[in-house]
C-alpha cells in the first residue's frame, strides 16, 4: 500500500508541475473552457477497480456533477516503476530524463483526454484523437523550450514549434 501511496503522491506532484498546470490553461484557453467549468483533479491511490493492479494504463474519468477529474494508477509492474517516483520533481523534463516518463506521460495524456470531455462529453473518438494531438503537442513544447533554454531564449509553453508567433 505505501507504494500506491508514494505513486500517487508522485503523480499529483507531476501534474501540478507549472509546464502541465501552464498547458492545462492553454487547453482549456482554446477549447473555450470556462474557469468556472474546470474541475478539480483528484488522484486516486487504488486502480480504477475494473482495470485492475496490473493495467499497464493509468484510467481517468470525469464526474460531471461532482466537476471532478479523477485519476488512477496504471501500473504494468511495480518493478517498471522503482526508483522512478523522486518526491524531489521539479519539473516535467526532469522527469522525462528519468525512466518514470512513461507513466508520467501517461497521466497526463489522462488528464488532456479527461479534460475535453467537459466539452466534448461522451464522444470518445474525438476525444482520443485530440487528446493525442495536444500530448504531441505538449511535448513538442517542451522540446523547443529545452532547445530555447540551452540558447538562452525565453521558453514559449503552448506554442507549437511551427507556431510563426514564437520568436
């Protein structure tokens, strides 16, 4: 149990990450979210009960009446994830260079899919395909700030890398 215990702290720290906190904004800023729509995201300690301790994918859902985004562990095996969980994260490319980024990236493209559904509700497809679009996207950022930052330019969260607005 304290290992669920130490993932999910790990994961809530990894998703109130400025970079994930900043994108979220972003997402919701073009999907014309409101701030009052936003639901709280809550993580989870125990598997989402029908997929089980060895889902090798982290579950999300969203409770409209409670305008919460709750997300679960997806562990495919506990092994995979030793040594990953460092309470000390202090930002996502910290944790895309350690072997945690898997499942860190898993949560998040969770709480992007779960996240368009406020708008989208139950169609899944175009949920699933604009949820892949923005993580492609948020790493895509996160690539050109890395670049940004060892020129010493000022990193542009939310921008694509072809986005002719950034300098």
């Amino acid at each position: 149990m304290k290992f669920l215990e130490d993932h999910a702290i790990w994961t809530e720290k990894v998703l109130n990450l400025e970079e994930i906190q900043s994108f979220l904004s972003v997402i919701a800023e073009r999907e014309r979210i409101s701030s009052e729509s936003l639901p709280e995201i809550v993580v989870m300690v125990l598997p989402y009960p029908r997929n089980g301790i060895d889902s090798p994918i982290a579950h999300g859902s969203y409770l409209p009446r409670r305008n919460q985004i709750r997300i679960y562990p997806g562990l495919a095996s506990w092994e995979e994830l030793e040594g990953t969980t460092d309470p000390d994260v202090r930002s996502f490319s910290e944790v895309v260079s350690k072997s945690g980024a898997q499942f860190a990236q898993r949560h998040v493209l969770t709480v992007i899919h779960e996240l368009l559904h406020v708008k989208y509700g139950h169609d899944e497809n175009l949920v699933d395909e604009m949820s892949e679009g923005y993580l492609g996207e948020f790493l895509a950022g996160l690539k050109c700030q890395q670049t940004r930052s060892a020129s010493g330019s000022e990193p542009v969260l939310g921008a694509a890398p072809s986005d002719p607005e950034v300098p």
